[in-house]
C-alpha cells in the first residue's frame, strides 16, 4: 500500500513476513523480565499501533486480541485485561489512520500519545475492578515513552520498504 506522505517517497509494499516477525520481536521485548518497573513502555502496542496505521487491513483487531491474550497469560494478569486494552488501541488507530499518515512523523507521535494512554488507563482500570491496588502514577511515563520511541520505530520498520526495487545508477528513485 503506497501512502502519500512518508517523507514524500513511494515505497515498496510491505512484506508480510517481515511484518508479522517484528510483531514477535516486539512480543518478545515484552516477555523480557525487567521487574515491576511501571514506566517500561509496551513494545508490542507500539508495534500494533505501527502497523495498524501502516497496514490496517493485515493486521487488525483480531491479531491485537490474540497478542493480548498471548501477554495476560505470560504476566499472570487478569485474562483479557491486555487484550481489551490492545484491541481498543488497534480499533482506534485503524480509525484514524488515513489521517495519520499525512502528518510528520513526529506529529504522528503526538497524535498517538492519548491512544496509548488510553490503553494503559483501560488496563489499569481493569486491573482495578479486580481488587488490585492502583499502581502509581509514574505509571504515566509509559506511554509517554512510547510516543517518543515512535519516530525509531517509523525509521527501523519503514526501512526495508525504503529500497529501490531495482537497482539502477540512471533512475532517481
């Protein structure tokens, strides 16, 4: 799918392998155990939001739940607690991600910023209802992190689709 402003280069169509390899490197991210720093941002919501704004139409809220799941059963949470919280996120940014896609990558970050709050506040929330015991506010931090990873995230998996398709010295794309 070719958009119309990603630095104003036509790129090449995504490949699928690659796609769905950096949403399991982004789950793997996850599985590391960092202790229970509340501020360590959701590598694969950042990925899910990533290709949902790229690719709304291969992966979708179904894959969002699935990753969910996948991630409450590895952190003992409250089973649909971060599959609700990523489907929400990857309804919402399929949502806007025609409009998205015509800002500057950092604006994007900005634009994504209430998105990933969101999900972390369904998550706490959730959480809550539960019993648990609220977090803290530095929980805050998340998101807010994972806003400003946004741009190295654009950079490093809009890569392979930067190249030229085929290599020539008298073609200027």
């Amino acid at each position: 799918m070719i958009m119309a402003r990603t630095g104003d280069q036509l790129l090449l169509p995504v490949n699928t392998f690659f796609m769905w390899v950096s949403l399991l490197v982004a789950l793997l991210l996850n599985l590391i155990p960092f202790g229970r720093v509340n501020a360590m941002p959701d590598f694969l919501a950042l990925a899910l939001v990533f290709w949902n704004v790229q690719q709304p139409r291969r992966v979708g809220i179904g894959a969002a739940f699935v990753f969910g799941l996948l991630m409450d059963v590895h952190q003992g949470a409250l089973l649909g607690q971060h599959a609700l919280a990523y489907t929400l996120l990857s309804f919402f940014a399929i949502m806007i991600h025609r409009r998205l896609l015509w800002f500057s990558v950092p604006a994007q970050a900005l634009q994504i910023l209430p998105l990933f709050v969101a999900a972390h506040l369904v998550s706490v929330v959730v959480r809550m209802a539960a019993g648990s015991v609220f977090p803290g506010w530095n929980l805050l931090y998340a998101p807010l992190i994972e806003a400003l990873l946004w741009p190295l995230a654009s950079l490093l998996l809009l890569a392979p689709q930067r190249r030229a398709p085929d290599r020539d010295a008298n073609r200027p794309l």
